[in-house]
C-alpha cells in the first residue's frame, strides 16, 4: 500500500514536471491552433507515462518482492525520480540540458540491485525523452534519439558496475555509459540527417551529463548509504577490512572472540554462496556478532586463555545473566558505531531466544527443583533469525565452537557434530529455525558447505575441553 502510494506520488511529479516542459513548447509552436489539440498531446503523455509506473510497479510487486515491500528502498526509487525529473525540468526551461538520469541508475544499482535500476532506467528514459522533444514533433526524432540513448547508456553503466562494488568502478561505469548514449546519439542523428550544429550540441550536454552523474554518484553514495540506511556491497566490503575500530578492538581485547568470529565467517559466507543468499552480508554479520563480548571479555572462555574460569566463582544466575547480555551490547555497540540496520540484526538475533542450558541445568541442580528456577532468566532475549543470511550466521556460530569444542578429531566426528547441531537447530526442544526462511535444500546445502570448509580450517583449530566452555564460547 505505502509502496504505491510512493510510485503514485512520484508519478504526480514526473507527469507536472514533463507537462510543464512540453507545455510552453506546444504554445510556443500552436500559438494560433485550438487548445483542444495540446490538451490531447497532454493527456496521451500521461496515459503513456502511467502506463510505464503500471509496468514498473508491477514488475516490482512480482518479480522483486523485496524492493516492492521495502519502503526505505521504495522512498528512495521516488526520490531519485523526483531529483532527475525536477532537475530536467529546471535545466531545460533554463536552456542547458543536463539531466542526471545516468547518475540515478548507477545509485540504483549499487544501492538496490541492477534488475529495479535497469527497470527505473526504462522509466526514466521515456520522460527524459519527452521532454528532450522539440515542440513541433512530440516524440519526434529528439525525443527518440534521447530515449534510445538513456536506455542503452544506462544499461551499459549498470552492465559495467555488475558485481563490482569498488567506488571507483562507478567513474568508469559512468564514463562507459556516457559514451554508449554519445554513439547512440550519433547513430540516431545520423539516420535522421541532422545538422551538424544540434548533433554537437547535444552531444556535448549529453556527455557533460554523464560525467556529472558519475562524479555525483561517487560522491553521493555515502549519503543515501546512510540517509536510507542501505549495506551496499561497498559499504560492506568497507566494514569487511580489519582496520575498522571495532575489528582492530575485538582482535586486541578480545583475540579469542576475533578468531572465533573469523572463523564462522568463513563459514557463513561459504553457505551463503552455496544457497545464492547475501554472502557479503552473511560474512559482515558474522565478523560483528559478537562485538557484545567487548563488555566483559574475560567472561568467555575463548578469552581466558587458560586462565581461571571467572565462572567458577560466580552463581548460574550471575554467569548466565553477564553471557546473555553481549547479545544485546553488540547490538548497542554496533548502533553506535552506525553499522548497518541489515548487520545489526545479524547480531540481535544470532542466539535468537535460546535457553542457555549449561547454566540453566547447574542452577536446577542446585535447587533441586525445576520450580524453583524461572527459565526466563536463561533464556536469550533476542529474536529467532528472520532472514536466511541470520539464520545462517546462527549455524556457523554454533558449529564453529562445537567443533572447536571436538580438540583433536576425525572427518567423520566433524560431519556429524555439524549434523547434530543443526538439526537441533531446525527441530526439537529449542528449534530456532523451525520457522527461517530457509529450506530443507538450503539445509542440506549448507551442511555440504560447512563441512568442506571445516576440512579445509580443521588444523587451525582451538582445542577446549568441556561443554561449559563450548557453551561460553558463542
Ligand atoms: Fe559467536
Ligand atoms: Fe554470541
């Protein structure tokens, strides 16, 4: 409902902001005719551009669930139609025809995904192209040869930034495009025998355009990054080098949590890629899960070094409470430190609301009444994993220190801890992902994958010796 409020918002302006250029056109031309045939022109331009959002919202709405229903991303597509419809419509009443069309396909792609950009590139195009009309011949030769342009100019720079998410890719991503609607205004001119002094000219304005919204782009992208809070792959890759603050904190304070996360992010990226989920995300998600332990490093087992285990002179009660809390201190940590809202629920709900049963069975032991134990208090407080990258996070963080947990072991020991904790991860008493947005393939999937990957990491392996410390150690 709000996604097509937004599309309809966005198509109110487009429609106003291409009347208003083509408008003065027509009168400018028609002074002398009746009115009754620019009111025709007007309204066959609006029914041609809602057409075009019927189509886009529509293929949205199928075909790209995700985008459709994710209102950060939807307000963003209106946005940035807003921005180059607006900006069209200002430079071409004051003569220069720069328009950033070139710009908003590459924020697209790097910000959403390419198949909307290239969808939103169609859209785009069809109004730059009327506007670009000459007032004698709507949808004439100017206005094909713009529209042509924008389609093939932008689909090359969507083409060239494909699963390239270096910032300086999108320069050459622009550059490339600029030139692809160069030649194609060319070959469009060409054909329709125009003068030498207008191939030039909009040739110039065009090329001036495509630079400019390449610059823009480079220099925008942190801003909408933030503004609509999006992980891009850049903005991950960013957070994937081990120089960010947190990293470099947790690998100094906390070296047995730093390992412990390296290793369940190798994990999680390869199941992600096995599946076709968020691999980068998977793998960002994992580095940051545990960032929580920050608070207290010493109360976790992989930090003690062999030291004493501060859990001895504490009640079940108390271990419990101070290991439940990093759950939610990576959760602040990571929110002040401006990580991305898709991270940051990685780490929320990494032990979704599982009961830490260790400390849990000690407490009812030592009363010697399960009545006399409120189970709330060994529970974690987050939420079961939402989303198939959290859920996989969730997999590699308890397989990791199983198996860390086996010391020195066989393939075969290895194959079926790894069996064993996800299956009591997806049935049984505490199955956290019974109702993930996993399948039984991913499943099985994931389980290859870890498997090979714990056979290529096994030698460096951190040997602990008892259930406690496993537990501790996630
Ligand atoms: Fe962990
Ligand atoms: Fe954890």
């Amino acid at each position: 409902m709000m996604a097509a409020l937004l599309l309809s918002a966005a198509f109110a302006v487009n429609c106003i902001c291409v009347l208003l250029v083509v408008l003065p056109k027509l009168n400018a031309v028609n002074a002398d005719s009746v009115d009754f045939s620019q009111w025709q022109v007007c309204l066959g331009i609006i029914l041609i551009i809602a057409l075009a959002y019927a189509a886009f919202g529509y293929y949205l709405f199928q075909m790209n669930e995700n985008v459709f229903k994710n209102i950060k991303h939807m307000m963003l597509i209106c946005v940035l139609i807003a921005i180059t419809v607006l900006l069209a419509l200002l430079t071409t009443l004051a003569y220069i025809h720069i328009t950033l069309i070139l710009m908003v396909s590459l924020l697209v792609a790097l910000l959403i995904n390419d198949k909307t950009a290239f969808l939103l590139n169609l859209l785009l195009s069809l109004s730059v192209g009327i506007m670009n009309t000459d007032g004698t011949d709507i949808l004439g030769v100017d206005a094909f040869a713009v529209m042509l342009s924008c389609i093939l100019g932008g689909t090359a720079a969507i083409f060239m930034l494909k699963n390239k998410s270096k910032r300086g890719n999108i320069i050459t991503a622009g550059v490339f495009g600029g030139a692809v609607m160069c030649i194609v205004l060319l070959g469009a001119y060409f054909v329709a025998s125009a003068s030498a002094e207008h191939i030039i000219s909009t040739i110039a304005w065009v090329g001036a355009s495509a630079l400019l919204s390449a610059l823009l782009a480079v220099g925008s992208l942190s801003v909408w990054e933030s503004l609509f809070d999006v992980a891009t792959p850049a903005r991950l890759n960013e957070l994937s080098n081990a120089n960010h603050p947190l990293l470099k904190q947790l690998m100094a304070e906390a070296p047995g949590t730093y390992h412990h996360s390296m290793m369940a992010a190798a994990l999680a990226q390869a199941a992600a890629q096995r599946i076709g989920a968020d691999h980068l995300l998977a793998r960002v998600g994992a580095y940051y899960h545990d960032v929580g332990k920050l608070r207290r490093p010493q109360y976790f087992i992989e930090n003690q070094k062999g030291g004493e285990n501060i859990h001895n002179t504490l009640s079940p009660l108390e271990s419990a409470s101070s290991i439940i809390a990093h759950q939610k201190d990576s959760v602040k940590l990571l929110t002040k430190h401006k990580l991305p809202s898709e991270v940051i629920k990685i780490a929320s709900e990494h032990h979704g609301n599982s009961l830490m049963s260790y400390f849990y069975n000690k407490a009812v032991s030592s009363a010697g009444n399960p009545n006399a134990i409120n189970i709330k208090q060994y529970r974690y407080s987050g939420s079961r994993p939402s989303t198939k990258e959290s859920a996989i996070v969730m997999l590699s963080d308890c397989c990791e220190a199983a198996v860390r947990s086996l010391g020195d072991t066989t393939q075969e020991q290895v194959e079926q801890m790894v069996k064993n904790v996800i299956s009591s991860k997806i049935s049984g008493s505490d199955a956290q992902l019974a109702s993930s947005p996993l399948t039984l393939s991913d499943v099985a999937e994931i389980e290859k994958a870890f498997i090979k990957t714990f056979s290529a990491i096994m030698h460096e392996r951190i040997q602990y010796t008892n259930s406690q410390e496993k537990e501790n150690s996630r």
